[in-house]
C-alpha cells in the first residue's frame, strides 16, 4: 500500500497463518521500560487484526501510559522479529509492520533497515539488472490510452524494459502486466505526483537502483536513440532534462486539467529550475532518494495536486544537493516534445483587452 494511505480504516492487516492458540509475550526492548515492572502481555492476535492507529492505542493500553513515537517502534521491531524467527518477515503483516515502523521513527537504524527489506535489497536476486527502465506516464482514459500504447509500440522497438505507467486507487500494490505497470495512485491530473512517486516506488522494488527515463504520452517518437550517448549520460549525471520554470512559471497551468479540483492558482514557492515533465532523466542516486523521500517522509508531499510533478521532483532533489544537468534529451533518446518538437511551453500573446462596465 502507498505510504500516504498507510492510516486507511479499510487496510487492516490479518494474516490467518500467524494467528496462534497462544498469547506471545511482546515488551519493548529497554531496561528504561520494564526495569523494576511486571512484564505486561501484548497479544499478538489483537495487535495484528487491527489497524495502524489501533496498533497504536492497544499497544498504550497495554502499558497503561501514552509512549512517544520512537518507543512504539521498539514494540514494532519485537514484533517483526518474532515474525522473522517464523520466516513470516517478508509476510503481507510484516511488510505492513515495516512501513509503519519508518513512520513511527524514520530517522532510527530501525528505520533503515526496514527499508532495505520492505524494498527488496535483501533478498533480490543478482540477475542483471538493466540500466534504465521506460515508463510512459499515461492514464486508462482514451484517447491517453491509446496514443500511450501507440507510443510504446515504436519506443519498445529499441528501449527495454518499458511501461505505460497508470494509476488504479483501488489498487493494494503495484502490478507489473505485460506492458502496463498499474500503480496504487489516482489515475488523474491531480495525482500525476502520487503515480509518478509510486511508479518510481515499483521500479525500486522490482529492479533494484536503476535510472529511470520519465516519457509523457503525448511526446513523439522521432529517430532511433543513440546508444553512445545514453552510456555517456548515465555515466554522467543523475537528474537531466530540458530546463523548465523561472520566478514567472504559470501557476494555472492546472487550469481545467483537474478532474475533482478547482482552478485556483498554486501556491508554493519557486525554489529553482526544473526538468520539463514530458522527458526527464533520473540516474539510480536520485530514484533511490525520491523513494526514499516519499516513504519515509510522505507527509512533504501533502497538497501536490496541482499536477507540477516535474517542479515536485526538482525540489526534493535539490533539498539533497542534487541539481539539475541541463540535457537536450531529444537528440540522444530520439523523442520529441509536444510543445511543437519542444518541451516546454510558450506564453500566449493575448489580444489587447480593454475593460468595461455595464450600467445595472
């Protein structure tokens, strides 16, 4: 599940496999916290049918005092610890306990190394992994759909692996089918943010730490890539793109696009340059960094539902020291723009308006 809907009511976790006859004794690790105290008995049944905030106050009943965030998630690495000496670790529970334990003390080892497993780094297997994956950023709606898929069918001739990335926010996980990789993010304008960040999320999990090229549906496949100078960009940088945005970047640019939302302007900060949505690329250092952002600190991304994934992304990556390398990517992945060949747009020149009043 995403982390921003980890609280969901409808996402309790149970597992019949790990329902037991008896009552596991479960209790912080820490003489600070039972020193000197009876022993108190958490029960595992209860603790794992239900939900996180559930978990929450079983686990301060239990104890009978309010624990502060990092306490709970020395109960959540007991746990997981009791789950891993079954081989129930890498379980739908376990994997849920994980992403919990990162939000209880994202900054703890704990933390880190639940990371590593929830991702897969700990069990992955050493095939070779490729050096890029493809994903067309589209939607189920027509005609998205169909120019995407067009738009795979003359990419896919000479860039693998590749995907049409789409959104389902009934979805519990991400699916890779074929050619289409479904994550579980709202498939519309206002959750462009949320399908690109899951998408980069799936990529990491299945792949390892790959780049990842970032394709709109609506670019145009123009000539065959140049295989050299994609060697020579991965070897390079790990955020390229054509520059985008300045101080008077169009705060309406969402105008009309957004299917549940209003058109009032955005209101973030201009924090920098970015690189143009419809082609962007993304080296293995700065997937790993926006998934790691997103995962452990989702809330950052609270109120991105104006569609500005590609400012999104510039600013987490630049929080990390990580700038932007200014790349005509046309030219060495052979695919246009939609802007007229290019990938930004430009600002209309407006008929001369003059303003009137009429007598009520």
């Amino acid at each position: 599940m995403p982390p921003h809907d980890i609280l969901r009511s409808d996402t309790l976790v149970r597992e019949a496999e790990l329902k037991q006859n008896c009552k596991r004794r479960i209790h912080p690790r820490g003489s600070s916290m039972t020193e000197g105290r009876t022993v108190r008995e958490l029960d595992l049944d209860a603790f794992l049918a239900t939900d996180f905030q559930g978990r929450i106050r079983l686990t301060n009943q239990v104890l009978d005092v309010r624990l502060w965030s990092h306490q709970q998630a020395l109960i959540w690495t007991e746990v997981l610890d009791d789950l891993a000496a079954r081989g129930k670790r890498s379980s739908p529970a376990g994997r849920r306990l994980m992403l919990e334990l990162i939000a209880l003390a994202p900054d703890s080892e704990a933390a880190e190394q639940a990371y590593h497993s929830w991702i897969g780094d700990e069990d992955r297997q050493a095939s070779p992994a490729p050096t890029i994956v493809y994903l067309i950023v589209s939607c189920h709606k027509e005609p998205y759909k169909s120019k995407a898929t067009a738009h795979y069918q003359e990419l896919s001739v000479y860039l693998q692996p590749i995907f049409i990335l789409v959104g389902d926010a009934s979805a519990p996980e991400a699916v890779f089918d074929a050619r289409f990789l479904t994550v579980p993010a709202p498939d519309n304008y206002e959750g462009l943010v949320w399908k690109v960040l899951e998408g980069l999320v799936a990529v990491r999990r299945k792949f390892g730490r790959v780049g990842v090229l970032k394709i709109d549906d609506d670019t145009r496949f123009i000539a065959p890539p140049r295989s050299d100078q994609i060697a020579e960009l991965i070897a390079a940088t790990q955020y390229a793109g054509a520059v985008a945005g300045d101080i008077n970047f169009d705060r309406c640019w969402h105008v009309g696009k957004r299917e549940h939302l209003g058109d009032e302007p955005y209101r973030r900060r201009f924090r920098g340059n970015w690189a143009a949505g419809p082609l962007y690329y993304l080296g293995p250092e700065a997937v790993d960094l926006l998934v790691r952002e997103y995962l452990f600190y989702p809330g950052e991304f609270d109120g991105e539902v104006f569609g500005f994934e590609d400012k999104v992304i510039a600013d987490v990556l630049r929080a990390h020291r990580l700038q932007l390398a200014p790349k005509h990517l046309s030219h060495i992945f052979g695919i246009a723009g939609p802007f007229d060949g290019a990938f930004g747009d430009q600002q209309p020149m407006p008929a001369p308006l003059k303003t009137i009043q009429r007598e009520i």
